[in-house]
C-alpha cells in the first residue's frame, strides 16, 4: 500500500514535471495544443495580418517584422551607419546623423510610436527616440525611411520617449538623467536641487509631420524613465514615472532605492501649451541639430538651432502633479479609456494602479501631502485605484487588449501576467524565456487596441536556439491572447536588443507603401534622368560623375581624366521606375561603404583615389539576368598628368 | 424601319467607343512580374496599362533584342485608323437617318456591315503583321538568342487573340472595352438589317 502511494505520488510529480515542461515549450495541454503551428504558418505568397516595428535597441535600427510569422522584413537605419544601403555614408544621407556634438553615427533607439488620429492608429509614421545622444526620429510608413531627426538640448539619456499624444500632436523626449542646465562645470556632488530633468514636448505638424520643440519642462532633478500619455478622458495629460527622488549622484542601486515611493508626474500639457500660446516661459539658449529630408531632392538637410522655450512648472500653477508611486516605478502604462495609470514598482511586491477621475477630484479638493520644488504632492491613498497583489517579482510594463484586461511583463520572475482592470485579479500567468522587458499588443498605445496577439521581448536567450558563441540575438515570444488563457505560439529572434515595439494591423498601412521614386518627381540638384544627361565635370580637385544606372549597365561604363589627390563624387540616379529593382554601386577603395539607390532615387558615394591605376566599379544588388556585367572602370591617372577627362559607353560596338 | 434605324444608329455611334477605350489589351505576366505588365492598344497609340509599364517591357525587351514599343507617329496606322473609324461613324448614322426618312433601302445597312467587316479584318490582319516584325525582326545583337528545335531562331509574336507562354512571361491578348463596343455596334447594325427586312417584307405581305 505504501508502495502503491509512493508510486502514486512519484508518477503524480513526473507529470506535473512533464506536464509543466510541454506548457513550456509548446505553450499548451492537450487536443487543441497540436493546432499551433498552424496559427502562426502563413503560407508562402501569404501575407502577415499584422507589422510589428521592433526597436533595435543598441543596433541604433527599427526593424520590420510579421505577425504571426515573426518573420523579419526590412531593417530600417535610423540612428545609425548602414553599410547595407549607405545610409549614413552617402552624401545625402550623412546630415541625418549630424548633432550639436558632431556626426554621430550611433544611438540606442528604444521606444517605438505609431502615430494616430482621434486616438487610434492612422499608420502615418513611426516615432523613435534615440537614448543616448537625445534625439527623436520620424520614420515614414510611406517609404520605410527615416525623415527627420531632431536633437533634444538640456536632456541626458532620452528614456521616458517617444510617446504621442492621441491626435500626434506631441510626441515627448523624457531626460532619464538629470543634467545641469544649462550645461556647465560643477562638482557633481552639488547634484541634489541643482541639476534638472527636462521633459520636452516636440509638436508635430499634422500634415507633414514635421517635427518642432514647443516647450521643455525643467523638471526636479529625478530620473524620468517612462512615460505615457492620457487618451480619452484624460487627454491633455502626460504621465512619467521617476526615480531616484533621493536625487543621489551615486551607486544609485543603494542610495535610489531608498525611498518607499517614488513619483508618477502628471503633466497637463494642454495646460502648458496654453500659457506657450500666451507667451509664456523663457527662450534659452541652446544648440541642437534639427534634420530634415526633402523627398523631392531626396537630400538630408542639417539645422542648428539656437534656443529652446523652457518653462518652470511652478510658473503654471494647477499644471504639474506628483502622485507618490511605490519602489522606484518603471513602466507608466495608461489603459484604452484613460481612467487607470499604472506604475509599476519594479522593486514593489505590489502593482499600483491610480485613478484618473480621483486624482482630479484630490487636485479639486487640494488635498495635497506637499510639494517638492513647489510641485504638489497627492496623497498615495487618495489617487490609488487599486492594486494588484503579489502578481509576481519585478514588474516592468503593461499592455491593454481593449477587453477589460491587462498584461503586466515581470523581469525577475519571468513571465507575463494577465489581470483584470477594475476588479484587480490576476486571471492567467504564463512564461516567458527569459527575464521579459517590454510587451506589445498592436494598438497597445492607443484606445483602440487590437486583442489578438501580443508579443514579450525577452532580455536574455541562452537555449531557446542553436547556440552561436557567448553573443546572441535577443527573443521574442508571440502570445494568442484572444482567449482566455494566453497561448504561447511561436519564439522568434530579433535584432539587437528589442526594447519595445509598435504593431498594427496590415491593412492600415501596406496600401500606401511606396513602390517606387518618380523619376519626374526626382529635384535631387545632382540628378541625370537620362543616359543623354550623364556626365563628368571637374571643378578643382573635385570631380562629379553624373552617372545613371538601369538594367543591366551604368552610364557612363568607363571614365579616364581622374588624378590621385581629386575628390570624385558619384552622383547616381537609378532610372528604373519599377517595384523592388534598386541598383547598387561599389567602388574598390572607398573608404565609405556601398550605395543601394531606390528605383527614381539619386545618391551620391564620394571616393579620394590613392593609386594610380585602372579601377573597376560595379552593382552589388543582383538586379538582372546580366547583373554581373553591370560594371565599368575609372582610370587614374598621377597627379601632375594632363589627360583630359573623358566618359563613354558603348563606343566600341 | 423606323426602329431598324435607330438601331443602326446606335450601332454605329457604338464605334466611337475606340476613341475612349481601348481596342485590344495584351498583358504579360511573370514569376517576377505577379502583378503582371500590360498595354492597352488605341487606335491612336499604345499606352501601359500601369504609367511605367511601357518602360519596363521595353526594359525586358531589350535582352531579347526586340524594337521598343512604337511612339504614335511611329506607325502610319495611329494617324489612319481613328479617321477610317470616324468616317465609318458619321458614314453609318448618315445611313441611319436616311434610312429614318426611309429614303433608302436597308440593304444599305448590311452593305455597311460588310464593309466594316472588310476594314477590321483588314486591320486585324496589318496588326498581325506587325506583332510578326515586332516580334521576330530582332537586333542581331540581342543579349538573349533562342532557337525553336528546327534552328530558326524563335519568335516572340504576342498571340493575336487568347494565351500563349513566351519564355518566362505568360502572354494574353483579348479585345478591350473599345473593342467589344465596336463588336456590339456592328453585330447591332446586323441586327438592324434583320429589322429592316422584317418590316420590308411586312409591308410587301400588306
């Protein structure tokens, strides 16, 4: 009997081991568990529901997946060189990562934004800050290029970004560090009330999206991590998580961990905007790079700018809040209906959720537990909604999947958890592999989200593949969430370090992806739209090649009259006006990288020859049955030679 | 005959549909081309179906050493054509009118039946001569250069009417909206002689 019982309970744990393994790593029990594959196979020729623009973290990129497949397609450069089509290299590309510290060729880009109208996605562009060297990029959902970047003065450590308001109107660039501002030489030990943390909110013009600092806020001196904005009805509103309210400038793991709550700041900003209108704040001076692209000249122009509007909160009365948020919060998630902000305390055995419509009522009734540097503290019970208790260990960030229901991602205990709003119940816990950061749901950022998939971007990899060295790439984890019960469905590897995304339906976009430049369009002042405008001119030491590319040949092919010492700059424009035909352009030498022009599309590749010879050029992208005679020759001649320029193609059939 | 003759009115008027619409279409489609390429053949010109399709199968076309596509003062018949058609247009309503006033005979119906029957075959098969040249008077350049089993080198000729598989591309080439007007005018102004008649006889039995 005894045996029996023992046997009993040994098989009993084998299948709750065994049992708890198969949920691992096909993500479900029984019947319905073998369907899986199927839910995430998208037939070949099919296309993917949904794009997932994932942010390439320390790769400085944005990167173009589908949903279910977790195929990538596209990797776009934002704040960084890419060898793959120039951009970066390239004359006309080179302005975009100009900044008031220089060329800067790398950025740690973070937080993707889709935009959107009446507070759901329109699919018109992708917002990404860049972390390090504060800048917020504009991608375009039109081209899948990036079109402007601008650089945020008075700010350090560009983390509480981008976030857009629910008509686009701004999108924020939250200073993570505070920094001294204006910025100058002090002891760093003088940090406390001396340095400040800038929000800034940069305006976004409807049509073009073209981007324009209208305000800094120059906050206390907190770190500013996350941050999200009102919708519904507490749009108007802006929301940050902080910590380190210690403000101590150092071994921050110790000394920001000791207060018991930190702050969420609630920031009307239709508030602020109102006294800008009216002329308030003060314009300071400052220095940052504004770049813009003209897609008619397809060049890349480079602004500085000389001030900044900033405004000191205590100058706006009834606009800045500070609502006392436990254990140093990370994430700052505001659910569809704009009612519930929830901050979740990564070092809190709890999660805190406020309420909207309470902490109106305690600003109406001004009951206040204090202010620091003037700003109005609320009192913690008087804004709490509710919380959720024990979910699990070090939650980071939450989600919405429109039906009452949130998603909160926990790093230490790895896993997302799946609780309902309003009652505070945890419904479903579910996995991740391994240590989770950020979670999206497509339209998680909006009051319309779409509640099918949602996907966990996992920090650390080790087995889940083939192992590749001590380096990998990160994983993502795709969820069914239309359920009940989450379902994991497929484990994907991203590129660089995934640090969020935005994802949304197809259809919203895919129409209106551009197929290709207008060649009749094209004002790039370098151009030739025809073999008949092709040409060499020297001008000094500086040599320009207006050259032309279609299948399967460059115009001209041979070019002599180049000297050692000349500065030659490949002006080339790829005649093809046809989907997916760009030509690319390589020359021995360069001290750059290739070119990879788009169909209607000039770019310009400089080359300093260094050696006298005869040196060959050619079309690195496969473009044609006789891609690989696609190619031609610069003679070069020495420095003191007299022979003329000269170009041809052709000539000796 | 009052009715016969508007009918052959409208028939006739049908044709005028060709200065709209295109009288043929022919569309290549490959593994690379999903969304396939195509011109629309006017009697004043060829057009892409898409702006840059024209381009782009001149573009193709070169690897294969054929002429590009004709320009409209190319090719003598973009300036005939649309005036044969208009003649025809103004000649079949002139008829129809009479024929109202009943100041001539419906035999004069079919006469123009017969003659446009005349004139489109006549065009048909100058069209089909020049998708032979174009399609086998290739440079002896060309890149590409296939020969059928027999040693004659292929000819690209684009089908004249329904499906044929020209290496890579799978070519179509159906009548158009102009032309299906011009086929439901005609077939209209035969109907109108069947009226025409019915009603002579009618009058001939009272």
């Amino acid at each position: 009997m005894k045996n029996i019982l023992k046997s009993t309970l040994f098989l009993g744990l084998l299948v709750a081991f065994t049992s708890c393994n198969n949920s691992g790593k096909s993500g479900g029990n029984g019947a319905l568990s073998n369907n899986i594959a199927e839910k995430v196979y998208v037939a070949p020729g099919e296309h993917d529901s949904h794009y997932a623009f994932i942010s390439g973290g320390y790769s400085g990129n944005l990167t173009v997946y589908g949903l279910p497949s977790g195929r990538m397609f596209k990797e776009i450069p934002v704040f960084s060189q890419f060898p793959t089509n120039g951009y970066g290299y390239s004359e006309e590309t080179k302005p975009m990562l100009e900044t008031s510290y220089g060329f800067i060729p790398w950025d740690d880009s973070h937080h993707p934004d889709i935009s959107q109208t009446n507070g759901e996605l329109d699919g018109r562009w992708v917002f990404i800050n860049g972390n390090n060297t504060p800048r917020i990029a504009r991608v375009s959902l039109r081209s899948f290029e990036t079109e402007e970047i601008i650089e945020v003065p008075n700010s350090a450590g560009n983390h509480s970004s981008s976030f857009i308001t629910e008509n686009t109107e701004y999108v924020v660039a939250g200073t993570r560090f505070s920094v001294p501002v204006p910025q100058r030489d002090m002891p760093i030990k003088d940090y406390k009330g001396n340095f400040k943390g800038a929000l800034t909110f940069i305006s976004v013009d409807p049509e073009h999206g073209h981007m324009d600092i209208k305000f800094q806020v120059l906050m206390p001196g907190f770190n500013y991590d996350l941050s999200h904005p009102g919708r519904g009805k507490s749009h108007g509103w802006f929301f940050f998580t902080t910590y380190n309210t210690e403000e101590a400038n150092t071994l921050l793991e110790v000394n920001a961990s000791q207060n018991d709550k930190d702050f969420i700041a609630a920031i009307n900003w239709k508030k602020i905007e109102e006294y800008v209108n009216n002329g308030g704040g003060t314009m300071m001076p400052a220095n940052y790079a504004h770049n813009l692209l003209d897609e008619a000249t397809h060049i890349v122009t480079s602004t500085m700018k000389k001030e900044v509007r900033v405004v000191n909160p205590s100058e706006v009365p009834g606009a800045v809040y500070l609502l006392p948020t436990p254990k140093s919060p990370h994430g700052c998630d505001v659910d569809p209906s704009g009612e519930y902000i929830v901050g979740n305390g990564k070092l809190s055995a709890n999660l805190t959720v406020h309420s909207f419509t309470k902490m109106l009522d305690a600003i109406e009734n001004e009951k206040f537990a204090g202010d620091a540097y003037g700003i109005p503290i609320l009192n913690f019970e008087d804004v709490l909604a509710g919380s959720v208790e024990q979910p699990g260990l070090g939650p980071l960030h939450t989600e919405f999947d429109g039906k009452g229901n949130a998603y909160t991602t926990f790093f230490i205990s790895s896993e997302v958890v799946k609780w309902k709003l309003g009652t505070w119940e945890v419904i479903d816990r579910k996995p991740t592999y391994y240590s989770v950061g950020h979670l999206t749901i497509p339209g998680g950022n909006s009051r319309k989200p779409f509640g099918k998939y949602m996907f966990a971007m996992n920090k650390i990899t080790k087995d889940r593949y083939l192992p590749v060295g001590p380096e990998m790439e990160h994983s993502a984890q795709l969820y069914d969430i239309s359920g009940d019960k989450m379902e994991l469905l497929l484990d994907f590897p991203t590129h660089g370090e995934p640090h969020y995304a935005a994802a949304i339906p197809a259809e919203i976009i895919k129409e209106n992806s551009l197929k290709f430049y207008k060649l009749a369009d094209n004002k790039h002042p370098h151009k030739a739209t025809n073999e008949g405008e092709t040409k060499v001119v020297r001008d000094g030491k500086n040599v320009h090649v207006y050259m032309t590319l279609i299948r399967s040949h460059f115009a001209p092919d041979n070019i002599e009259g180049v000297k050692v010492g000349d500065k030659v700059y490949f002006h080339i424009t790829n005649l093809e006006q046809d989907f997916d035909v760009p030509h690319g352009f390589a020359i021995i030498g360069a001290n750059n990288a290739e070119l990879l022009i788009a169909p209607g599309q000039t770019r310009t590749l400089t080359w300093e020859p260094k050696q006298v010879g005869v040196w060959p050029f050619y079309c690195t992208d496969f473009c044609s049955a006789l891609h690989q005679e696609m190619q031609g020759y610069v003679r070069v001649s020495p420095k003191d030679s007299n022979i003329e320029l000269s170009w041809s193609l052709g000539d000796d059939i | 005959m009052k009715k016969a003759s508007i009918i052959m009115i409208i028939g006739s008027l049908l044709l005028l549909g060709l200065f709209k619409f295109p009288l043929w279409n022919i569309m290549l489609g490959a593994p690379q081309y999903p969304e396939p390429l195509g011109m629309n053949i006017y009697i004043d010109g060829i057009e892409g179906v898409e702006e840059f399709d024209l381009q782009n199968i001149d573009g193709l076309n070169h690897y294969i050493g054929m002429k590009t596509i004709p320009k409209p003062d190319e090719m003598w018949e973009f300036s005939v054509f649309p005036k044969v058609v208009l003649t025809m247009v103004i000649l079949g309503v002139i008829i129809g009118i009479f024929g109202y006033l009943e100041k001539i005979n419906y035999k004069l119906f079919l006469g123009w039946f017969l003659l446009m029957s005349v004139l489109g075959i006549l065009g048909m098969y100058d069209f089909n001569n020049w998708l032979i040249d174009y399609g086998s008077n290739l440079d002896p350049n060309a890149i590409i250069k296939i020969t059928n089993p027999d040693g004659t080198p292929m000819s690209y000729k684009p089908p004249l009417l329904g499906f044929q598989k020209l290496l890579n591309f799978d070519v179509t080439s159906l009548p158009h909206i102009g032309g299906y007007l011009m086929f439901i005018g005609m077939f209209l102004t035969l109907i109108a002689f069947w009226m025409g008649r019915k009603a002579s006889l009618r009058q001939t039995k009272a």
